[in-house]
C-alpha cells in the first residue's frame, strides 16, 4: 500500500516544511522524531508521518476531546500496510509534561497564545539540558502576543534561527524555527513585534503586517493621550517602523 497523504492547512505545511530541513550540519533528517503539544485532532502529525517527514511522532493535548477525536483519526488509517498508530502515539498531557523520554528532535507548538506557549516550554526544563542543547528545533506559531513570545525566548537563551509569515484563509501567521543554545539576545521593540527575519526578508505579507502594526499603534498612542497616559514607548515603536516602512517604499 502507498501512501495515502492527508493535507492539512498551508499553515500545518508550512509548519511540516521547516521541521523538514536540518538543524545542523549533519543531522540525520532520515530519523526526525516529533512531539505535536496541542495536537487537537492529530492532522499534523497524520501528515507528519504519512508525508515521511517524521518517523515517530507523540501527538499531544491537555483536553480529553481533542485526544479521542486524534486517536479515532490515527486508528482509521494505515501506513504501508501497518496501522498508523505504529507511528504516532496520542497523548493526554499538559504541554510537554511527561515527554521527557520521547528523544523528540522536533516540538511543534502551533495554534496556541504565544504566552501559553512561552509557559509550555519554560515548564520543560528537559529541552534546555545539556544533552537536548542544540538538538530541538522547534516550530512555534503564536495566535497572539507574538512579541511576547520573542521576548520570552530571546531573555531564556532561546535562538529565533528563521520565520515565516504564512497566509492561510485570509490570516497572516508568524511560524518560528527556533533551537536552544542558552545565549541570551535582545531585539529592538519593532523587532520584537515584527520578528527580525520577516523584517529583513520583507515581501509583501510583511508589508501588510507592517501596515496593521503602525495603525494599531497610532490608535494606541491616540487612546493614551485621550487619557493622559505616557506614550513614549509606543512613540518610538511607532518611530521604528515608520523608518521601515519608508525603506521599503
Ligand atoms: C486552537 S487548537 C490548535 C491545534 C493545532 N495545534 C493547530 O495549530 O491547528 C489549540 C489546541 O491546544 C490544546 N492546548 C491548549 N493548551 C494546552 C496545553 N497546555 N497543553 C497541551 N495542549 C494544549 C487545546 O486543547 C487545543 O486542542
């Protein structure tokens, strides 16, 4: 039997295709080994595995819907003949709690406010030891906060190697590859908003992104001053990306 491939959304892909490539030169990315924290009904990891991506992948989630609605998707199909559940185990854990032991090379973490998932990896103290140093990349994609979640990595010794900005159903996503070395960065706040790479990649969905920071921050700013509130932070974040804007025009 071949494979029968599942397609979840252009974000889950986008978020498969950078697990895909190499951390580091000389990475086996024949034996990439994943854990899905917030898996909900299992589609990435059905694509993970079906796709060839991954080999094993622990597919997790906090909620007991979300984890019989993945197991009932993982028992109705197969890989080459053998039942998928060979490849991918479902379980009910919050966050990374308990998966320790999984030898994971790859955690996606997707879906989900960029503060829960700052909380998900600063509860795993096992993915900043020494023998996982340097060796997880993960795939982290904020709903919310994102300049939170940078900032939570960055203080934490954490990497942002590269981003993407995805477009899928009309919705801009930021999806973050990122990997543990323990030095601690500092962004500029639009950086931080923003993320560094999208900025020096710039394209079109940067611009649009670029466009809707500077107007939320005008309203903030206006907001403020209605209400007598200093706004001097926002003033120069607004400053930085109104530089950025006119070196993209
Ligand atoms: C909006 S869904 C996103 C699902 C999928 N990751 C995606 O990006 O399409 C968020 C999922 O994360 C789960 N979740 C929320 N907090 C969690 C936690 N602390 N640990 C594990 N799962 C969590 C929820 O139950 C839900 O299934």
């Amino acid at each position: 039997m071949g494979r029968d491939i599942t397609t979840p959304s252009t974000r889950l892909v986008a978020a498969a295709r950078i697990a895909a490539a190499s951390l580091y030169d000389g990475e086996d990315t024949d034996n990439l080994v994943a854990i899905d924290v917030g898996c909900d009904h299992a589609k990435l990891a059905i694509y993970l595995v079906q796709s060839g991506i991954c080999q094993k992948v622990t597919a997790s989630d906090i909620n007991e819907g979300p984890v019989s609605k993945a197991r009932e998707n993982v028992s109705r199909r197969t890989l080459m003949g053998a039942p998928l559940s060979d490849y991918i185990d479902i379980v009910l854990t919050d966050g990374l709690t308990g998966l320790s032991d999984r030898n994971a090379n790859r955690i996606f973490i997707l879906g989900m406010g960029g503060e829960v998932i700052s909380g998900i990896l600063d509860r795993a103290d096992f993915v900043r030891n020494d023998v996982n140093k340097g060796k997880i990349k993960f795939i982290l994609q904020p709903m919310t906060s994102e300049d939170k979640l940078r900032e939570y990595l960055l203080e934490s010794g954490y990497n942002i190697l590269d981003e993407e900005m995805v477009l899928d159903k009309e919705r801009v996503y930021a999806v973050m590859s990122v990997c543990f070395d323990g030095i601690k960065r500092e962004y500029t706040p639009a950086q931080l908003l923003l993320g560094k790479s999208n900025i020096e990649k710039g394209g079109e969905l940067f611009c649009r992104q670029l466009d809707r920071r500077i107007r939320i921050t005008e309203k903030a700013i206006a907001d403020r001053k209605k209400a007598e509130l200093d706004c001097s932070e926002l003033e120069n974040l607004l400053r930085e990306m109104q530089e950025m804007k006119e070196k993209t025009t």
